[in-house]
C-alpha cells in the first residue's frame, strides 16, 4: 500500500540532512561530500518508512538490514576515496559553469536535486516495508540479486582503489579484475542492487513503485553515470579509446579482440 504521510515525511527528513550537507559543504567551499550523503538518503528514508509502518514485517526488516549494509559501505568508501581539500572535478566543472554565487545555486543544483532524487528512487523500500504480504520465492530472488550486485561493486571498487593506490599506474587505465569485463562494474554492481530492491516491492504487491529502478538504470547509463564518466576521460587517459573498442561499457562481457 502507498502510504503518502510516511513518503512526505521522508522527503522532509531527507531535505533537512540535505540542507546540513549544503552548509557544511558551502563553510568548506567543497561540494564533493554530497557523494558520501547520498546512499544516506536512502537511509534515512528507510528508517522514517520503518517509523511509520504499523508493524516491522519480515520482508521490511530484510530490505532494512540490505539497505544498511549497502549505504554505509558506499559512504564510507566514497568518504575515504574523495577524503581532502581537492573537489572532485565534476563538481568543479558544474562550479565554473554555475558561477557568480555557486554557493547558493548548489543548494538546488547539487544539493536539492540529489535529495529529490533520491526520495523518488526510495519507492521501492517504501512498497516494500509497508507491505503486509508474506515472503515468497520472488522475495528471494531479489536477495540473491542484492548480494551479487552487493559484491560486484564492492569488489570493483577495491580493485580500483588497489590499482590507483600504485603510483605506477598513474594516468593508466584500470582493465583487470572485473574492469576487463566492464567499464563500470560498480555501476552494474549498483544496478543489481536497485532491481534487486525492485523485486522485493514487487513480491510485495507494490508494481508502483517499479518506476524508481528504472529512474535509477537511466541515471546510471545516461545521467551522473556512465555518460557523465566518460564525457571527458579520453581527455585525461589516451589509452581509454583502446579499452573502449575492447570492453562493454555497462553489462559484464569477455572483452573483444584488438
């Protein structure tokens, strides 16, 4: 059942950590934290949906132990990862092109748009912790598809983060491990995992809420993925042309003869 009261009050619970990300963030002159906030929105989101629920089923506390796992992991890495003064230069480039008064301008652009974003893509988790209906074989697919996204892309980023952790390899381009079968395995790893949440509202009677995955998989192909990734990348890697003729850009695949 669509239960409105508990996913408007997402929406303030998520806008108002939104809103502590952005002043903390404009103190520093650096957006690049909303990267670490934003699997916490969904977080956040599924918490306020447990709050609201009339009772904790055990579906719902199977997508809330999943949703746990997943948005602390990618928090603390993308933490770690992005850790310094430097910000990422996606957000430098959307700086330059928002400039006289980016500080305010990234309150909607980068700020609010995520957090509407990421309430929208929550559907699922609400469908699904709301749900009355008993766990079936669907429920479980859905598990198993969660886990293999779920190590997918943990393991992509570890394998990336090892190679550019070795000074050798600067200005190199990572095509070992599971970055031989795909140009993004963490962003299939993440598509996994939002189906995989896809699957378990279904099992529970919410079809509605389908639409948050494929928001998701447009996003991560066209949007502040895959597209967004390899706009300029031939720029700064030359050799990413070669690994582009020989590698899938999204869908894990043996990679093509040279």
């Amino acid at each position: 059942m669509f239960d409105a009261h508990a996913y408007f009050m997402a929406l303030g619970a998520i806008s108002l950590f939104a809103f502590v990300g952005w002043i903390i963030c404009t103190l520093r002159s650096n957006v690049t934290l909303v990267d670490s906030m934003w699997s916490l929105f969904f977080l956040i989101a599924a918490i306020v949906y447990s709050q609201q629920a009339e009772a904790v089923s055990e579906r719902a506390s199977v997508i809330i132990l999943l949703v746990v796992i997943w948005a602390l992991r990618l928090s603390i890495y993308l933490t770690w990862r992005n850790w310094g003064p430097h910000e990422d230069h996606r957000y430098q480039a959307i700086r330059k092109n928002n400039e006289p008064n980016f500080w305010i301008k990234s309150l909607y652009i980068v700020f609010g748009l995520q957090a509407v974003l990421a309430w929208i893509i929550s559907l699922p988790l609400l469908g699904a912790i709301h749900a009355t209906k008993p766990m079936f074989w669907l429920d479980f697919v859905g598990i198993a598809l969660w886990l293999l996204g779920f190590l997918w892309e943990s393991i992509g980023d570890w394998q990336l983060a090892r190679f550019k952790a070795q000074a050798s390899n600067k200005g190199k381009v990572m095509d070992t491990g599971l970055w031989r079968f795909s140009r993004h395995p963490n962003y299939f790893g993440e598509f996994c995992i939002w189906w995989a949440y896809g699957l378990i509202a279904l099992a529970a009677g919410a079809w509605w809420s389908l639409p948050a995955p494929l928001l998701m998989t447009f996003m991560l192909l066209k949007v502040s993925g895959v597209a967004l990734l390899e706009k300029d990348i031939g720029e700064r890697r030359p050799a990413y042309a070669d690994y582009i003729k020989r590698t899938n850009a999204f869908l894990p695949w043996l990679p093509r003869s040279k």
